[in-house]
C-alpha cells in the first residue's frame, strides 16, 4: 500500500514509531512534516536554526538533527514541508501547500493520512477526501484554546474525511453526537510505547531531594494551578518532598508567589528529550492536574520510563492510567483530593513500586505498536 502520511512535529513522538511499523510491514509510506519557526522545538524534534528557505526538502539534506531517529525509521522517505514565513496567509507558504498537493497527487498514493484538520490552502486535499484518514488528536478543543476559525476547519474535516481516527472509546459517542458523525465513519485506536526516548542520553536533573514531576507545555487546560496549591497541603505534611514544574509557555495565573517557596522548581523553558529523560528517570511520580483533556502523550511518555501517575478523571486518563495499578486517579480541579493522591503515593514506596513493575510487565506488553498499525490498515482498506 503507497500512504502518505502528512503531520507536525508536535506528534513526531507517536507518528515516528507507527510509520516505522509500517513500513517494516513492506508498505511505502512518505512522511512529510511541516517545519516553521513556532514548531522548531517541540516533542522529539529540536532544530537549533530554521532552514532559510521555504520549500519541500529531504529531512536529513537541510536538519541533521533528524539523524537521531535512524533506528525508528526509514529516512530516506521523510520529507520536511518548510516554511520561512510564520504567517500562515503569507503567499509563500500558500503557494507551498498548493504545491505540496500537486506533489501528493503525482504519487498516486492509496491513502494521505492527516493529523490535523487542513486549513487555507490545504483544503485542497478535499478534492481527493476519498483517499483522506485523520486522526482526531483532541475529540474537542482545550480550555484556553478555543479558536472559531479552527473549530470550522475542524466541522468542515469532519464532515468531509470519510475515515476520522480516535485514539480512546470513551469520547467516541459524545464526539459522534456533538459533530453528527455517522457511526461508521468512526474509527478507534490508540497510542502506543513513546519508545523514541529510549534512545537518547539523558541530562541529569541536579536536584537532592525526592520530588514529584509535571512536564509539557504551560496552558490554562494542564491545571498547573491546583497542583501549586495541592503542593502546599503535601509539603505540610511531607516537608522533604518537592514539586517541579518542567515545560515552556506563558502562565495564565499570577506565579510569583510560588517561586518563592523551596519546595517548588519552576522551569519555564522548552524541555528537549534528553532533559525531559533525565527528570522522569529521577522523579519519584508524574502529576497531570489537567481540567480537561482527550488523552494524553505525557502518560505514554512517562510510563515508557516506568514512572508512575496521579492523573485527574478527565477524557481518556482514567482509562489509560489503572487505579492503584499503574498510577492514582483524582477528582477534577479538586486541590484536596490532589493532595491526597500525592500524598499517598509518596508514603507508600512499596505500593509505589509494585506499580512501576505493573507498567513495566503489563502496561509494555500491551503497547506494541504492531497490533496498532494492523489496525490503521485496516482501517486504510475500509469501504465506507
């Protein structure tokens, strides 16, 4: 089967591992993922400099940075859609994507995969919607990202892609329903190991004391807030515990209150996966306070390091993360109940861990990515 798979860096983490499947699987795919000056650090990529020039180039030919990823996947069929310009309406990178199309289009693929809606000149590609398979990354939109603009380009996908991939059960009825999807244009399926970390060295976090770790970017839906208050109620308890909060973005909420206090580490910068693999491999836990979410990468990130969680009940979280199996499972924007579960966590080394061997005999087993790219293709061969 000839696939183009069409994404961006801020899934390279869960793309990069599939497309390798696939193509171990002797299907040809190409890879093409937008590069620009905004998603230049993100996930597993981080380029030092963006190329100079807009245009379609083989990935390794203009970021040497791509060489890391040898082991995951076949190079020599990733291409990198890159974009001088950050200004999405600038007549260059609308004149790229057109010519991006016309280059899909003369490689007769059987699929072009997509993992965000098209928007300006990508709606082309609905010329070819038969051929077009998106995966639906967030069934609806984050607090705090809510965008009118986006949110019709995502109707008019949803309306248009006969084949709409979700990556958990929960939300798939209410997202049907919200969107008037038939039943059948509805795929599921999930995300797998984020092994992509296994492969690089990690930077030591200098830290003495036990502490507990949240990672990713800063926005109002992560509900850094609670977790900030929840701490002050676990440090009462456990002065020797400390929080640290890794990942870039402005904050939402005044922090500087927080900044003065010990026991909290706030790192505001973007966090590469080197650094990202030191802090998990030293944490005692991960906290995801999050108000809202679909699912999340940070537990395949955190769990293929076999760190357990303390996750919020929202979206998908409390299906991915086992209860007192794997992780604790807390009440939503509820600073006592967050607390409880840090708390008890980090009392309970024992019961700690026995769920660090969970995820390592169980949770591992059960996130092969080979069963997950079986059933893309079956949903690719799917007559709707």
């Amino acid at each position: 089967m000839k696939i183009i798979y069409f994404s961006t860096p801020f899934f390279a983490d869960c793309d990069f591992p599939l497309i390798g499947e696939l193509q171990r699987k002797g299907h040809d795919v190409r890879y093409y993922i937008t590069i620009a000056s905004f998603s230049m650090r993100s996930t597993l990529i981080d380029l030092k400099e963006l190329y100079p020039h807009t245009g379609i180039y083989p990935a390794t030919e203009i970021y040497k940075e791509f060489d890391d990823f040898r082991n995951i996947l076949d190079l020599s069929h990733v291409y990198v859609v890159n974009q001088k310009h950050k200004q999405k309406f600038h007549p260059a990178n609308l004149l790229l994507m057109i010519r991006l199309f016309v280059r899909f289009l003369k490689q007769k693929p059987d699929i072009i995969h997509l993992t965000k809606p098209p928007y300006l000149t990508q709606k082309l590609l609905y010329l070819v919607k038969k051929k077009l398979v998106l995966t639906v990354h967030d069934t609806f939109q984050h607090t705090g990202y809510t965008n009118k603009r986006a949110e019709r380009d995502r109707r008019m996908a949803f309306k248009k892609i006969p084949k709409l991939v979700l990556l958990n059960n929960r939300q798939s009825s209410s997202f049907a329903s919200y969107y008037h999807i038939p039943n059948n244009h509805i795929f599921i399926n999930k995300l797998g190991m984020y092994s992509s970390i296994l492969y690089v060295d990690p930077i030591p976090l200098q830290i003495d004391r036990p502490f507990i770790l949240f990672f990713g970017q800063i926005v109002e839906y992560k509900g850094v807030e609670f977790l900030l208050e929840a701490m002050k109620i676990a440090h009462s308890h456990y002065p020797e515990l400390m929080l640290v909060i890794a990942g870039g973005g402005k904050y939402y909420f005044d922090i500087e209150s927080y900044k003065r206090l010990d026991y909290v580490k706030i790192i505001n910068h973007y966090i590469g996966t080197r650094e990202l693999a030191g802090m998990l491999r030293a944490c005692e836990f991960v906290v995801c306070p999050y108000k809202d979410a679909t699912q999340s990468g940070v537990v395949q990130t955190a769990f293929t390091l076999e760190v357990p969680m303390v996750v919020t009940n929202v979206g998908a979280l409390a299906d991915a993360i086992q209860h007192n199996k794997t992780g604790i499972v807390v009440e939503t924007c509820d600073v006592n109940d967050l607390a409880n579960g840090i708390m008890e966590l980090h009392s309970d080394k024992k019961k700690l861990n026995a769920m660090r061997n969970n995820i390592k005999e169980e949770w591992m087993r059960n996130m092969s990515w080979e069963p997950i790219a079986n059933d893309y293709l079956k949903c690719y061969e799917a007559r709707i």
